[in-house]
C-alpha cells in the first residue's frame, strides 16, 4: 500500500478533472490504527531493511504532503502511528465523533520521523504534538478538535454527507484558484524569499486569468460560476 501512494498522487496529480483529493479509509469505523507490531522483527531486524522501508513510507507520505490539489482526510475510528503521520500530510482533517488518535513510538522504545514530526508541529502546534508523542495517549475526537489536529468534528449519523458537503463546496471553485492557494500556502511554511515572490507574483497574475474574469461576472450576474479550469472534464 505504502509502495502504491506516489504512482496514485501522481496519476491524480495529471489528471485534468480531478479538483480535490480525500483520503479515507475503505471500511467504516477505521482510518489507520498504524504498523503491524507482529512484522517490526522482520521489517526493522536489519539495518538497511530497516531504511528501506523507511525510505518507502517516507515517499509515500511526502507525495501525499506535495499533491498540487487540495487535500482532506477524513478520519473515522482508530487513527495511531502512521495513520496520523498520513492525516497530517493532507491539508487539513475533518473526523467522526468516534476517530481516536495517538502516535505511540515511545511506547516501543522509538521515536518518530524529522519530517513526520515537522508536519505534526504544523499541524496541532509544538505543545500539543510533545505532549501527544510523550505520553503516547489515547485522544478522542474533541481533544484532537481543541488542539486544531482537525478542523471539524461530525456526528457519525452525518459523518459521510458533511465530508461530502466539504469536497463539494472546494470542487466547485475554480482549479486555477485551489492550485495557486496551494502553492501560496507551502511558500508561506517555507519562509523562503523565492517561493514567496512566486507565490505573490501568481496572486497578482490571477486578476488576469478566465476564472477570474468568469467568477466576477457570476458573481455580479448572481449565477453558479462555470469555470474554463472545469470544462476539461467534459
């Protein structure tokens, strides 16, 4: 599965229809619970195996982490380890009133990856990530809500409508806009000078493009917007 991730952001990526990416679990009650202890003997008992499969998750995460399209997880039960390094690749996380979290390394006597862990950082905040990674407790869905690790918390009854209503009200927006915002976004938690001038540059460009022209008109005309950057998945 991990070995599948990149070719699958990639394949998304090119894909001239696609708008949003969300990433779920395919069995209700579950997003990741994390590694299969009963394998770590075999994976991590030599190490260049070890690296190699750390190099393979790495990937993963990081093509999820650099998708040009806006990205949400939608968690639902059991969210451990991996499966939080995962939620935290996307741009933000909405949950079910029943999603649990923790990252548990230091349980095993491990710790977690640099680049996991800056994504963690940015995602709840310094604080809130020590303490999840020190004590490797259990948190529910309310506790994960008052730290920002997601963005919505939603009763299980309307779990799937509300993440529904969520992919819906990004896709109708013009692709140019979600591309560029993505961009403007990583410029700003890079802090660097060149990707910030790009990123200001493409916001000035924006006034000058057909979505732009086509969103003002709508809006003025007060009627659904249809965008150029949609009409390729005609």
């Amino acid at each position: 599965m991990w070995r599948s991730i990149p070719a699958l952001m990639e394949q998304i990526s090119n894909r001239a229809s696609a708008r949003v990416v969300c990433l779920q679990s395919a069995v209700p009650g579950a997003f990741a619970a994390g590694a299969d202890i009963s394998e770590f003997e075999q994976i991590y008992g030599h190490p260049q195996v070890a690296l190699e499969a750390t190099l393979e998750i790495q990937r993963a995460i990081e093509a999820l982490e650099k998708c040009s399209l806006p990205t949400l997880a939608a968690i639902d039960g059991p969210c451990v380890g991996g499966g939080v390094a995962l939620a935290v690749a996307c741009d933000f996380r909405l949950s079910s009133d029943r999603a649990r979290f923790a990252v548990t390394p230091a349980r095993l006597g491990l710790s977690y990856h640099p680049d996991d862990l800056r994504r963690l950082v940015l995602a709840c905040g310094h604080a809130a990530a020590s303490e999840l990674l020190y004590t490797g407790q259990l948190w529910d869905a309310q506790r994960a809500l008052a730290v920002g690790l997601v963005s919505q918390v939603l009763e299980l009854e309307s779990f799937q409508s509300g993440v529904d209503r969520v992919l819906q009200a990004m896709a109708q927006n013009s692709l140019e806009s979600l591309r560029a915002i993505k961009r403007g976004l990583r410029a700003v938690q890079s802090r660097h000078e060149v990707a910030w001038g790009q990123a200001e540059q493409e916001f000035i460009d924006l006034f000058q493009c057909q979505d732009f022209r086509e969103g003002r008109d709508a809006f003025l005309q007060k009627r659904p917007a249809l965008f150029p950057s949609h009409i390729s998945e005609a």
